[in-house]
C-alpha cells in the first residue's frame, strides 16, 4: 500500500485545511485573511500549507457571510467645480498616499467622481451597501449633505474644513492659520495692497479667507481685493486675466490653491509684471510641481501623506464602533522664489 502525501491530496474546503494544519477553522480563516490576532508563526505555516495545497480563501463568500464588501469608497463631490478632473495636482497628491493606506488594510478603493444633482447623492452612495467606509475629499458646496448623511451614517470621514458642532468627522489643515500666515508674510514684506484669489463657497477657502483678513485686520488695513475664481487652471487664469486686464495690479496675492497660484503665475507675466519684484504670490496645498514652477512657489503645505493615513486609521476606527474626533493638521509655510 502506497502513502499518499498531503500534496497529492489537495485541500478543498476550510476544514480540511484546518485539519492539516491541527488548529481550527476559524484559526485558518483568520490566518489567511492576515489578522494580526493569529501567532506570526501560526499565519507562516497555515499559509505554507495553503500554498502548497494551492488553496484560495474565498474573500467574497467570506466578505458576505460577515457582510463586508471589503471596498473603501473614496468619492470626490464636485458641486462648485464641474470642470476639475481627478488629475488634478491636489487630488493626485492625496489620492496615492490614501490608496497605499486603504491597500495596507486589505481592501479595496472605490473612486467616485460626483457631480451632485440634488442633495440625496451621498445617500445613494452610503445605501447602495458597495463598501464598508466612505471618505470624502472636500466638502465642496455640498456641506449641508454631508453633514445631513453623517448625522445617520458613521463610518465616514471627511478631508475639509473643521465646524464646531458638526456630525462629520473631518481632518485637515487649520485653514484660518493658513490663510493668516500667508498674508502676514506678504505683509511683513511691505506689501499693502493685497489680493486673495479663490471661491470662498468653499469651506476650506472660505476658512483661508477669514485668515487672510484677520492678518489686514491686525495690521491695520482693509487695503484687500477678494477674487472668487473657480480652480481650474484655464478657469482661474481667464479670471485673473480679466481683472489685471481692468484693474490695478496688487502687490501681493494669497491663492486659495497652488494651481490658483500657477494661473496668477502666468497671467501677471502676461501682464509685464514681475514675481516677486511687482507682485508677491503665496499658494496653497504644496503640491509636488509647486517647486517646479518660474518662479518655484512659496505655498502654504498641507501634510496630505499624513493626512491620508490618518483618515484611513480613524474610519477604520469607526468601522469598529469606536468613538474618533476630528484631526486638524498646523500648515507650514514653505518659502520659495514667488515671495
């Protein structure tokens, strides 16, 4: 009689791994699903076992018996920018590091880009039951929505602005600080007539604004132009164009984002006036090409490496049924040749 090796006698089901293995099925299970609460050992051997019988554990038939999906939807609302793209640097920039971190838990990213037509459509995405957790980057104009959705829905988290007495748990930089040590830098360098260039529609640009006139206030002066331009480059730069074209040039712009910042960039050399002679310009975010620019860009730098992980590790967080708080990030001022 011939002795049949474990090799040759593949495991099919769960069970007759785990009687291989001389643990429990529900050992296996976790083993193979990497759960940190199962031995380092123990996963090593259940795994080699595993591989050797070329035994898959079914993640979907596993997901539905727990009622997962194993997907984090990240969804970007765009209901004041119709016409941004998901290339878009700032979204770029924040999109790798959180898909890393999504992927470092063992799910899935399920990228939307909403533009919203009525106020349900965060609802539809939360009660379609397509992921476990929701991220959303950027309130947009949509913060009535989301904070309506938040109210009843708990594993979300929400890149944006901070509000006192909010549902939404939020994380992202103290825009105020931002916005108010961007102007006091132009300031403290002699500048007196200021502009700041962005739609304050937006809870976050709305938040750099109010620093932006709390650093005139203390200064003394109202000397200070708001231009409320859309965030597209072509947008931004047809806006600033149109009112150099018109208007006295200011001394010293605050963009409410560094692709603000490139279309101020462009149009002022349009214009004949030099940066940072004529004209001082500061943006916003720290994106990677910001350095790369002519002049390279004083910016305000949001830590969004950080940023993303930290969103990742709170939804997980409530996905568990813990109690989290929101994050707010200090901004740093990053000194370039722009200002």
């Amino acid at each position: 009689m011939t002795e049949t090796s474990p090799a040759s006698t593949p495991a099919s089901t769960l069970a007759e791994l785990a009687q291989l293995a001389g643990v429990s099925v529900a050992t296996v299970s976790r083993a193979l699903a990497g759960n940190p609460v199962i031995a380092k050992a123990t996963r090593s051997r259940i795994e080699v076992l595993a591989r050797e019988h070329g035994f898959q554990l079914n993640q979907a038939a596993r997901n539905l018996r727990l009622k997962r999906t194993g997907a984090i939807a990240v969804v970007l609302p765009l209901g004041h920018e119709a016409e941004q793209h998901l290339s878009d640097p700032f979204f770029m920039s924040l999109l790798a590091p959180l898909a890393d971190a999504i992927a470092d838990r063992g799910h899935d990213l399920l990228l939307s880009r909403v533009i919203p037509r009525d106020d349900r459509w965060l609802d539809a995405i939360v009660d379609a039951g397509r992921a476990d957790g929701v991220i959303v980057i950027g309130q947009s104009n949509q913060s009535a929505a989301i904070e309506r959705v938040a109210a009843r829905y708990r594993p979300m988290i929400v890149w944006g602005a901070d509000g006192q007495s909010q549902a939404q748990i939020t994380v992202g930089t103290d825009n105020v600080a931002g916005g108010r040590m961007a102007a006091e830098h132009l300031l403290n360098q002699g500048r007196t007539r200021l502009a700041f260039v962005g739609n304050i529609e937006v809870p976050e640009f709305a938040a750099r604004y109010a620093g932006f006139e709390q650093a005139l206030h203390h200064a003394g002066t109202s000397a200070a132009t708001l231009l409320p331009v859309h965030l597209t480059g072509d947008a931004s730069y047809s806006a600033i164009e149109d009112y150099l074209a018109g208007h006295p040039s200011p001394d010293g712009i605050v963009a409410a984002s560094d692709v603000i910042a490139m279309s101020a960039l462009r149009a002022l050399a349009g214009h004949g006036k030099r940066v940072p002679q004529d004209v001082g310009v500061i943006g916003y975010d720290d994106v990677l090409i910001s350095m790369y620019t002519t002049p390279s860009l004083t910016t305000i730098r949001q830590d969004v490496a950080r940023g993303a992980k930290t969103m990742v590790d709170l939804l997980f967080q409530r996905m568990e049924g813990q109690e989290v708080a929101s994050v707010v990030m200090e901004p740093e001022l990053i000194l370039r040749n722009s200002a």
